[in-house]
C-alpha cells in the first residue's frame, strides 16, 4: 500500500503551529471510527497492544511481530495517520533498527523509541532508565533502520518522574542532538516543567496524558506541543461494554431489549458496506 500521504500529513501535524489530540485506536474498526470523527492522528500504545492482542497488562510480554501486524491492520483499515508507542524497540538498537523496519512496513506515520530499562530486571520494583549513551545508541539504530524519511520518530523518555526535571532535560537534548524529529516526554505535571523542557530544546514535543494546568490546547501550542495524548479510554469503555451486554445476555435480557448496541445504520458505516456492495456488482456481477 501507498503511505505517504498519512505520513505528510502527520510531518504537517509535528510541523505546525498548533496542538492535536490523537484518538487512541486499538483496530479496523476502532480507527474508522476515530478517522469518520475527524481525529487527524490515531494513537496505538503498546499497553493497549497487549490488552488487545493478548488480554495482558503492559509488561512487554507482546511481540515485535504481533504489534507489527495488529499496526497494518489499523493502517490498512483507513487513511488515518497513525502514531505507535513502540516502548524499548524490543530489546537493544539492534532490535530498535529491526522495529522501525517493520512498523515503517506497517504503514505507521511516526513512533516513539524509549529509553526506559524494558522488560523488568530480576529484582527490580521501580522503572529504571538506560544511560543516556544507550538512550543515543537507540536513536540512531532507528535513525538509521529508517528507509522512508517521512516517517517520524520520536525520542521518548519517562525520566521527569523517575529521575528528575534535569534528566529529563539531558535525556531530551542528547536525542535532539542525535537527529530525531520531535521529543516525546511522559510524566509531566506543570506548567514550570514544560516551560523548562521547551525552553532548552528546539524540537516538537509530544506529551503523554495532559492534565489539570496542562490542558489547555494554545497554551500547549506555544511551547511546541503538537501532539497530547488523553489516554487510552476507548479501548475501556469497549472493554465495558462487552462485559455489560454479555452479563445481560447470560443473565436473560432478550437481544432485542439491550441498551448501547450499535444500530444497523452505524455498524454498516464502520464496516464500510457500501464499498464492499459496489465491489460485489463490479467484480461478482451481483
């Protein structure tokens, strides 16, 4: 497939002036839904991988290759640019290189590469960070397993709640320094701390889940913000739902009579029915 409008058009999002919330997607139909919406990027974090690939908690137990596959299917399903939390590349810069290789097959508009010590050590309670020589290693291995130069990458660090403002500034600086496109930062709370990172680096900033003081989209955008995360509740409330309609079918709720169901009329948009009964009287003469 042919990806390089998405990824133009998620470059003109990085490259612009204003803040964008991504919708979190988690598959086909979810990312229809976020790209019908109007939603300019979706977002598929690792964590929601492995709750809908495996049912697991975010513990780095999925495979490159199952979230590789779970990205094209999003991606094929629309035109919806789409950013992935690729979490450590899956082990070492070898493994980052081998990562981009295949998610930028996968048809992905940007990733974030992370500097955070994954999968958990023996003995290890609290999240631990690479070196930063390490961290630099990881970026250029992406840099480098890059073949298309309009997919972003962005270098991404939890170090503001791990270790510290000032890290987290290092942290950032060096990967700016290493050559990616924007600088992803997780974990931070005020308006003094973003003020900080913005005014030492140069690069678009992504941020992790915005809140309190933090949500305010111009404000965002004047210190370089371009993409905040809001969490990943669409895949929750899908969760929920499931769980309610299955209790009320079991627990003797005639089909019929079920609240929240989507109508036929939804459900024939999101599957795109209408294309496929086109294709059906141009290929199969029905």
């Amino acid at each position: 497939m042919h990806w390089t409008d998405r990824r133009t058009r998620f470059r003109e999002v990085l490259n612009g002036n204003r803040c964008v919330h991504p919708g979190s997607v988690y598959d086909a139909i979810s990312a229809r839904i976020a790209e019908d919406l109007g939603f300019e990027l979706g977002m598929f974090a690792g964590s929601v991988a492995s709750l809908t690939v495996l049912g697991a908690p975010d513990l780095i137990v999925l495979t490159l290759s199952e979230f590789a596959q779970q990205a094209y299917r999003i991606n094929r399903a629309g035109k919806l640019p789409l950013m992935v939390d690729a979490d450590h590349g899956y082990g070492n810069a070898l493994n980052v290189k081998r990562t981009v290789e295949e998610l930028e097959t996968a048809g992905i508009g940007g990733m974030s590469i992370e500097d955070t010590e994954l999968p958990t050590p023996f003995g290890t309670t609290k999240p631990r960070l690479t070196t930063i020589a390490e961290g630099v290693g990881k970026m250029k291995a992406a840099l480098a397993g890059r073949q298309d130069p309009l997919l972003a990458i962005a270098g991404r660090t939890s170090a503001i709640q791990i270790t510290g403002i000032d890290d987290a500034i290092a942290r950032g600086k060096a990967y700016e320094a290493a050559g990616v496109d924007a600088l992803f930062f997780v974990g931070i709370k005020t308006r003094a701390e973003l003020d900080a990172i913005s005014a030492a680096t140069t690069l678009p900033l992504i941020m992790g889940g915005v809140a309190g003081e933090l949500t305010d989209k111009d404000y965002l955008a004047a210190r370089r913000v371009r993409i905040a995360l809001q969490g990943h509740q669409p895949f929750a409330a899908a969760v929920k739902a499931t769980y309610e309609t299955l209790k009320a079918l079991r627990d003797g709720v005639q089909p019929g009579k079920l609240q929240g169901v989507a109508d036929a009329e939804l459900m024939r948009r999101v599957t795109r029915e209408a294309d496929y009964t086109g294709w059906t009287k141009e290929f199969l003469g029905g």
